[in-house]
C-alpha cells in the first residue's frame, strides 16, 4: 500500500505541498486543486508530484449528484464530468463522490428512500451519464462506500458495479464506513477479509481511519482517528497491499496538520513502514 492524507497541508506552492508529503514518508496524496483552477495550476500541482515520486490517489466530487433541483443536479454531474476529465489528465488513480440523495436536506444524510429502488435506478443512470461523457482513459469514477446510502455493504457495491456494467466504474473502499452493526463492529477482521474478497479486482483506493463503540446505550459508533478504535489496521494494510502493493490509503478526517503528522507516525510504527507491507 501507498500511505496519503486527505489534507492538502499548509502550504504555498505546489512544489513545497509536494515536498511537505514526501518529508513525511508518503507516497500518494489527494489532488488539492479542482478542474476550476485552470490549466496551468492543475499541471504545476501534476508535475510537482511526479518530481516528488508520488502517485495521485483521488479527486474528488462531493456534490450531489442526485439533488433534487434538476438544475442543481446538473450543474453537478457536470462538474463531475469535468472533474473526471481532469482525473484522467492526470492519471488519479480515482475520481471519487458518495451518491447522494434527493429525499432531504442534507446531502450526503441517511433517510429511508436512500435504499428505495427510485434511488437505485437513479444512481445508475448517473453513473454512467458520467462515465459515458467524460470517458477516461487511466481513471477510475468511483462512489465512496457509505452507511446510509448505497452502496452500504460490499453485496451492493458488487451489485452496483454490475448493474452500471462500466469497464471505467471502480471501488473506493472506506470499510469503517460500513461498519454499521454489532457484528462487524466486533468481528472487523472477517468483515475486512469479506470485503477485500468479494471485491477483489475492483478496487482502486482506499480511506484510513478507526471505530470505536461508545458506552452509551443504544449502539452507538463513533469515528476516530487510527489507534484509538479498534479496526484492525495492521489487517486492513495486509489486504490492501496484497490487492495492490501501490493501493492507495489516504487518513481522512482530522482537523489540523499536526494531527495529520502524528496519524501518519503512528501508522507508520505500527505498520513498520520500513518492511514490505508498505510501499
């Protein structure tokens, strides 16, 4: 596997943000700019890396696709074709969205209707409207793994990828994402070796993080940073590497830098980097 973080870090060139992620031991990293940032940038940001040696795991959408406004979900899955375009420019190894809902007032947030075959047939023609109008070369279009949308298991990630039946379309696989019941709570390790399993051949990067099972009653999940949950990190690594030795990681979610540093130096040690089961 090849670590990255989802923060651009503070920085003010591309050559000194390509050179932040390469002191820290990283070997990919997330694409900071959009397709709105014109040629120019875009390339200086791609050349930046390629002299640092390192791969672009992602670009990302994160807009709703499947808003509710027919002018909205337009100006968005254009976006997302041009954002793929740029993907592809560039050779991500993914462009990357969730799928997104019509039936409330969060974007990105769980209502029953998500899992509705409305819904479903949706995506699908979404999927492809994107896939179909950009048409990548190198790139994957990808829908993140989510716990109140689709697809919400690797089962309906496998059924999504055969019901778009696009070449293009591959998995980006955030597994603390569908930790969602006591079972794969307690039993990660199985849940890692099914998901990894049943979507061998499909996945094209990967998100980082932890879980932790709050005291609270009812069942209660909280996301955390890696080493204080209880996801098997080491496991998760093995699998990754054994899909990809280049699959990409990325640690997603924390709030500033230096806790970016200090995620990356704990998974560091605790993988030990040095050996073979980090790139």
């Amino acid at each position: 596997m090849y670590l990255g973080i989802s923060s651009s870090l503070q920085h003010s060139s591309p050559e000194e943000w390509a050179a932040k992620h390469k002191a820290l031991g990283l070997q990919t990293v997330n694409f900071p700019v959009t397709c709105d940032d014109g040629e120019d940038t875009i390339m200086a940001y791609k050349k930046a890396a390629d002299e640092a040696g390192l791969t672009i795991a992602e670009v990302g959408v994160w807009r709703n696709t499947l808003a509710a406004d027919p002018d909205e979900r337009k100006k968005w899955i254009d976006y997302s074709v041009r954002q793929l375009r740029m993907a592809d420019a560039i050779c991500a190894a993914c462009c990357v969205n969730v799928v997104g809902t019509p039936y409330g007032p969060r974007w990105d947030g769980g209502y029953r209707d998500n899992f509705s075959r409305e819904l479903w047939d949706m995506a699908v023609a979404m999927i492809r409207q994107i896939i179909d109008t950009a048409r990548p070369q190198h790139t994957k279009f990808c829908i993140e793994s989510m716990p109140w949308m689709i697809p919400s298991s690797p089962d309906e990630y496998l059924r999504l990828i055969e019901d778009v039946d696009r070449a293009e379309f591959g998995t980006h696989l955030d597994v603390v994402n569908m930790i969602t019941s006591p079972r794969r709570y307690f039993f990660n390790d199985e849940f890692l070796r099914e998901c990894f399993e049943k979507l061998h051949g499909t996945i094209v990067s990967c998100h980082l993080k932890d879980i932790l099972l709050k005291p609270e009653y009812t069942f209660q999940l909280e996301e955390c940073a890696c080493g204080e949950g209880t996801l098997d990190i080491n496991l998760y690594a093995q699998l990754a590497t054994a899909e990809n030795p280049r699959m990409p990681m990325i640690i997603e979610h924390l709030t500033t830098d230096d806790e970016y540093v200090a995620s990356v130096q704990y998974v560091r040690d605790r993988l030990s980097v040095s050996t073979s089961a980090v790139g």
